[in-house]
C-alpha cells in the first residue's frame, strides 16, 4: 500500500498528500474538482523518493492548480532547484522581487503537489531544515538521497 495519496486530472497531479498527513480530500471535493486518485503516479513519487531518476515536469500544470500568482511564481522558482541543491525562503523571494520571506514559506506551506515541486529542497537563512508537511525526518531523508549532508538538521559543506 502506498505511503502517498496522489490526485490526478487529465493526467496532470493536482494534490498530493504525504505519508503522515491525515488529511484527504473528501468525495465531493474529489467530484468538484474532477479529480481521480491516481495510484500509479503514487508509485512514481515513491520511486522518485527512493532515488530513481524520474522526470515530474511532463505531471505538472500549475495553471489548473486553484493558486494564486504569487504561489504559482514561488513554486515556478522551486521547480528550479536542482536535485541535490537547496535554496532559503529569502533566495526564492529575492528571485522572485518580493522582500516576503515568510510569504515564501507560507506558499510552499500550502504547496498541493509537494515532491512534484520539491519543496523539501528550500531551508532557512541560516542552513537548517525547516518546516515541512512530510516532517522533517522525510525532508532530511529526501535530501540525504539527493547528496545533501545534513548534521543536527542543518546542512553542512
């Protein structure tokens, strides 16, 4: 049984939920919105988890995501980083022209399709792993499956 619930519309990932997350979306919301549950591509996140290279641009369609420009800009930047790469909240806003650090956070707080937008790869100013909807045990563990090294849940050189 799969660690994540992935939701799908025309075959483009539009939620995904993490493996300690008690939230999901009810079948109204599910009817609303169109969407489909989408085992297979829960596979394919897991996989991309365990290190095997994956491309997840041909899944993504940030235009049929129900976001605002502002977060559709942050996650346009995030896409960005490279695996094995981070960035802090501030590199992403400074991008982005925005001084919002913590409206960076808070967008990437609310990400729908995290992996897919990978999220885990933005830190703090100061090196250390901070929030994410997985626990920071899962960011620490993406991470670390990406070459980064990570001591007292702060990267090191």
């Amino acid at each position: 049984m799969s660690k994540i619930k992935v939701y799908c519309k025309n075959k483009k990932i539009m939620r995904v939920f993490l493996q300690n997350e008690n939230s999901d979306l009810t079948n109204e919301e599910i009817k609303k919105e169109g969407l489909t549950k989408c085992d297979d591509m829960a596979i394919l996140l897991e996989g991309y988890l365990e290190g095997k290279n994956i491309d997840l641009s041909q899944y993504i369609d940030l235009n049929s995501l129900n976001i605002t420009d502002f977060e559709k800009k942050v996650y346009l930047e995030t896409i960005n980083i490279p695996k094995g790469q981070v960035r802090t909240y501030k590199e992403i806003g400074d991008s982005i022209g925005t001084k919002g650090y913590r409206a960076v956070g808070n967008a990437l707080n609310k990400n729908p399709i995290a992996i897919v937008v990978p999220c885990h790869r933005v830190v703090g100013s100061n090196m250390k792993l901070t929030g994410f909807r997985g626990g920071l045990d899962m960011k620490k563990s993406m991470l670390e499956k990406e070459g980064i090294k990570i001591k007292n849940d702060k990267l090191i050189k």
